[in-house]
C-alpha cells in the first residue's frame, strides 16, 4: 500500500510530456544528369548555356542528418528561439522556457543549483554562435544536454523518410520546436548544397560590373575617337584600330562573364535540394508521458516483490540453520 501510494504521489508530481513529429521525404538522386532542369536543356542552348556539363553535386548523406539536429550549433539556435506557451499564454525563449521547467521540479527545489554566469548567458548564446569557438558556462551546458534528450531525428532506411520529433511540457511549445527544428534542417542542407556556386555567383557579379565598366570605357574612347581624328591620316588609321580592338575584347570579356554568371543562376536552382512534408507539426492533444497508472502498478509490484522477500526471510530461523 506504502508503495502504491508512493508511485502516485510520483506520478502526480511527474509533468506530463508532449510529443510532436515531422515526416519528411528528401530529395532523390536524379538519373537525369542535370536533374529537375532537363525541361530547360533547350532553352538553355539558345542562350550558349551548356546543362549537359554541369555535375551534380552530392548532398550530405540523409543518414547523418540527425547529427546535425544534435549539433551544438543547433541546439544555441534553437535556445534562441521564442516559441509560444500554453500555459502562460505569452512568448518565451526556449533556454527560458527550460530553465524555468527545470528550476520547478522536485529534484531542483531539494538539491538547488548554482547560478553563477547566468546573467551573461543571453550574451553568450548571441556570441558563440559567430565566433569560432564556443563559450559555453556550466548552466548553458545543463541546459543544452536537457534539450538534446528533448529533440531527435531518425531515418527509415527502406523508405527514406525522415522523421524529427520534439517532446516538452507543452503542447504547443513541442509543436514549435519540431517546426523550427524542420526548417532549420532544410535550411542548413539548402546553404551546404548552394554554397559553392552562391560564391561563384558574387565573384561572377563584381567581375561582370567591372568588365561592363571596362566595355563602357573602351566604346567611349573609340566614339571620341572617331568624332575628333582626322580622316586621311594613316596614324589614325591605326590608332582606330587598337581602339576597336581593345572594344571588341572588353565586349567579349563582358559577354562571356555574363554567359557564365547566367548558368551559374541556372545552376543554384539545380542544386536547392527538395524535400517534400509528409506529415507537419500538430498541437499533440494527448499526453505521451508519464504513464500513471503503469508507475502506480510498477511501485505495487516492487512492494510485493519487497514484501515477500521480507517475510521469507523472517520466517527463516538463521540461528538453527548455522548450528
């Protein structure tokens, strides 16, 4: 009876869990070698752009992706977040949200905690994500180890389907975690995926704009040229002709660095991964945990099982066994 009643006095105190998941499909290696873009190929080669050339980059293995929804990079992001909460019914951030969370339990209340460095966590939380190496204190650590158990992804190797769950205390707050969770994933994927060429595309533009300056230049110093010389004159002749030179060069400079800029923009489009939401974020209705009346049944059965082993052994007589 004891332990019975201990069980639910456990169970009471216990929060109830909420658990919200995300499915998402990834996109496929194509067959076609410029992928989603073959509809273009033609379109394309009017314009001097060769598809057929582009290599399909590899994207990071969907098998690792929930290591990246574990990294510290993610986890500072996600602390970050404001997220809305049921129960108070305002925006909160999630580092808030957890501390407070953790601050309330019973284990917390007994044993206390330090606080030291807390006031400069929110600063440390905006730095260390730019800065080249974390600073993390010892409550940011705590914290962030509290949120990894909270927040997973796993894979379905036969159908590829990833799936990214989030459990809290509310509802709506695990709802928000698993959306922001999906979002960052896509994103982080996207930015890997397009990095290269998004670079490729910035020095493509400065060099467009200063060779288009060049093109400029050199067609207005051979119009001022011919509007002033004089017609007959063999020396001018030849002058007008490095003039034109130097335009048709700077014009097929100008020209062949915008062909380039223009498959590169092709390009970035073939690269952005898809990924297809099977089945987005709900606001769980039901609690996922604790279950109380497992706890209550568990702490009876553990009575028992103490209850019998005492009795068994009182019934022995030691003493006479020894003689």
């Amino acid at each position: 009876m004891l332990f019975g009643i201990t069980g639910a006095v456990i169970g009471l105190l216990t929060p109830n869990e909420f658990v919200s998941e995300v499915k998402l499909l990834p996109e496929l290696e194509s067959k076609d070698g410029v992928g989603g873009l073959g509809k273009f190929k033609s379109l394309a080669g009017l314009a001097g752009i060769d598809l057929g050339s582009m290599s399909s980059s590899e994207a990071i293995r969907p098998d690792l992706y929930p290591n990246i929804i574990q990294s510290t990079p993610f986890m500072l992001e996600a602390l970050k977040k404001k997220i809305f909460i049921k129960k108070s019914r305002n925006y909160q951030s999630i580092y808030e949200y957890l501390r407070h969370q953790r601050e309330n339990t019973l284990y917390y209340k007994i044993l206390g905690d330090s606080d030291d460095g807390y006031e400069n966590n929110q600063t440390l939380l905006q730095q260390s994500i730019t800065s080249g190496a974390l600073s993390l204190n010892k409550k940011e650590t705590i914290i962030i180890k509290e949120l990894q158990k909270r927040i997973g992804a796993a894979i379905d190797k036969k159908s590829g389907v990833i799936s990214i769950s989030a459990k809290m205390t509310d509802p709506i707050a695990a709802a928000n975690l698993a959306t922001f969770a999906q979002e960052y994933l896509t994103r982080y994927i996207t930015n890997y995926r397009t990095e290269k060429t998004r670079k490729e595309i910035t020095f493509l533009e400065n060099r467009v704009s200063d060779a288009k300056k060049r093109y400029d230049g050199s067609l207005f110093n051979l119009s001022n040229y011919q509007d002033n010389r004089g017609l007959f004159l063999n020396v001018a002749k030849d002058q007008e002709k490095k003039l034109q030179y130097d335009v048709d060069l700077s014009f097929n400079l100008y020209s062949e660095l915008s062909r380039q800029l223009e498959e590169a923009k092709v390009k970035i489009q073939k690269e952005a991964p898809v990924f297809k939401v099977l089945e987005p974020a709900q606001i769980p209705l039901k609690k996922s945990e604790p279950k109380r009346s497992v706890m209550v049944i568990g702490f009876i059965l553990l009575g028992a099982f103490l209850s019998t082993i005492y009795v068994f052994f009182k019934s022995i007589n030691f003493s006479s066994i020894l003689k």
